[in-house]
C-alpha cells in the first residue's frame, strides 16, 4: 500500500494533484469530506467558516488525530490512497501510521490562489482579499494545537509542488514524483503468510470451545484446508452437534466423548478424500497438533509443522514430532 498525504493553501491545487491521483488508480479520501458529512447530519452549512470551526471544536474534544483516524479506519492494505485535507501535524502522523506515506505540499502565490477563489464562485469562498487574508490567517497556524496549522503541515512534507504554471506542468511534476517513490512494501513471509490464512480459515469452525485450522502447502500451493467442528452430516457443534462441547466440559477431560475432529485432522482427510497427495507437505496450523493428529501428521509424511500457538495438551505430541524427523517450526 502507498499513501500520500496532501496539504496546501486555500485554492492552492489540492483537489487537481488529489483528482490526477485518482486517475492514476489512488483510491480518494478527504478529512474534509468527513468533517461535511459530520455537519450535514447536524443540519449544519457546510462553509468554510463553519468547517474551520467544526474541525478545531473536534481536534480539542476528541484529540488532533480525531478526522485522521475516522479516514485511516476506513483504508485497507490492498489499496493505494491520497489523503487530501491533511491540516494538523498530528492527523499526519496518524495517517503515516498506514506505513509507505508520503507527504506532499502544493503550493500556489498569494494572487494566483486568490484569483482561482474568484473565478470558481463557490458560495461561502472569500470575496475581497481581506477576507481571503482572514481565512488564510486562520488556517496557516495558531498557538492552540488543536487549530488548524497549515504552515506547519508544510514543514513535514516530503515534497512541495509549485503549481504557478500550466496544468500539463503541474502534472509532470507529480509523474516525477510518483515515479521515484520508494516502493518498500512489506510483505509477509511465506509463513506468516499461510498461518494468516489459517487464522481465516478458523472462522469458519463450528466448534463452541475454540476456533481452530489448518492449511497443507506444497511447493508453496494451498492443497488442503481444515478446520475444527463435527464430521460431515452431523449436526454443527454450535448447533448442539456435540454435548461435550455445549456444556462447556473442563478442558482436557472426557476427549473420548468429544464428536467435533480437529482441524489438522481435517485437512489430511481432506486431501485424501480428493486424492490430493500430501507427502512432504507442510502444515500450518494456529494450535500445535494433538498426539493423534500428530500420529497423523508423521504417517501422512508430512514434513514441516507450523503452529502458531501451543495446544494445552501438546507437549507429548511435539517431542513425538521431532522425534520422527517432522520440522517443528512456532
């Protein structure tokens, strides 16, 4: 995931560096935009004045990084982001909390940005440039930390883009930008990789005592899958398919009463029942293995056992592991 953090003065360029962003497949998110929707469910008039006054009333009441955070919980790591709207130190380092940020500037002269107020004619924009003066005053600093402060936004950026010319100029300093990004993206390793998927697959177990799974990788390609519950045809286990479980039986007691298989279990039965060979597999599961499953594991051939958490009765099980020659990895 790459995210860029936009800031600048009024009228500066912000929304045609964010909307080029866009068109380069960067998904769009504005502080502001949370803080209009804040005040239309208030029945309040979204102007510029009343949204500087909302945004300084929310950063005193909630904290600085309150707008940052109801934008960063909305992002996801499979996306690339502009963050426009950036106005306080601290809702940057909150959005740099995403990893891979990148901060950049735009900024236009006094004139030009005043000129570009007139020519749009938003209703509740600055007519005259004293009170274009006014409202930059109000955004660029203030001795309360909870304002907004503009100038010193401006400070931590990366970049700043002097957008004083043409548009095809001001999108060519963006495109240099945008190719010389460090692309550090930190992907998981293979094991932690499969184990997250395991950890997925757990959610979909059926058992009322603890979600557990396993997944079976060869030559790094999911061949099987498992999870915890009662055996195909029998009723789900939080459907009161197994009485041992439902009331709640003190763990490590009347096992032999217990319907649900477990997950490792699963999976190599799985992988049997579509003739899928398993022989020097891996298996990735978010307990370590119990003594049958692990008598399973040794006699299945698979190799390698990744666990990500220890199974309170496992102990015996682990040491049978080694002692096979199975790889036992947490």
């Amino acid at each position: 995931m790459i995210v860029i953090g936009i800031t600048g003065k009024y009228c500066a360029g912000k929304t045609i560096v964010c909307d080029y962003l866009k068109s380069k497949s960067f998904y769009y998110k504005s502080l502001s935009e949370e803080l209009r929707s804040l005040l239309e469910k208030q029945g309040i008039e979204p102007t510029r004045e009343n949204l500087i006054k909302e945004g300084n009333r929310l950063r005193e009441k909630h904290g600085n990084n309150y707008l940052a955070r109801l934008v960063a919980n909305g992002m996801s790591t499979d996306k690339n982001y502009v963050v426009d709207s950036l106005r306080n130190p601290d809702e940057i380092n909150e959005i740099a909390r995403a990893g891979n940020f990148h901060m950049w500037n735009v900024s236009a002269g006094e004139s030009g940005r005043f000129e570009r107020i007139l020519r749009r004619g938003r209703e509740g924009d600055p007519k005259t440039m004293d009170d274009f003066k006014r409202f930059e005053a109000a955004e660029s600093g203030s001795s309360k930390a909870s304002a907004q402060q503009l100038d010193k936004c401006a400070e931590m950026a990366e970049h700043t883009i002097e957008n004083d010319g043409t548009l095809a100029e001001l999108f060519e300093k963006v495109d240099s930008l945008l190719l010389h990004l460090p692309l550090d993206f930190k992907r998981p390793s293979w094991d932690d990789y499969f184990m997250n998927i395991a950890k997925e697959v757990a959610s979909r177990s059926n058992c009322v005592k603890r979600k557990v799974a396993a997944v079976i990788v060869k030559e790094k390609r999911i061949v099987s899958t498992g999870y915890n519950g009662t055996p195909r045809g029998v009723k789900n286990c939080n459907e009161g398919g197994c009485a041992r479980c439902n009331s709640f039986t003190e763990g490590g007691t009347k096992l032999d009463e217990c319907l649900c298989s477990h997950a490792e279990e699963n999976a190599i039965v799985q992988a049997a029942y579509h003739g899928i060979a398993i022989s020097g597999s891996t298996i990735y599961t978010t307990y370590s293995p119990c003594l049958t499953c692990s008598k399973m594991i040794i006699n299945a051939g698979i190799r390698k056992v990744v666990y990500n958490a220890e199974y309170p009765l496992g102990g015996v099980a682990l040491q049978m592991l080694q002692e096979a020659g199975v790889e036992v990895k947490n």
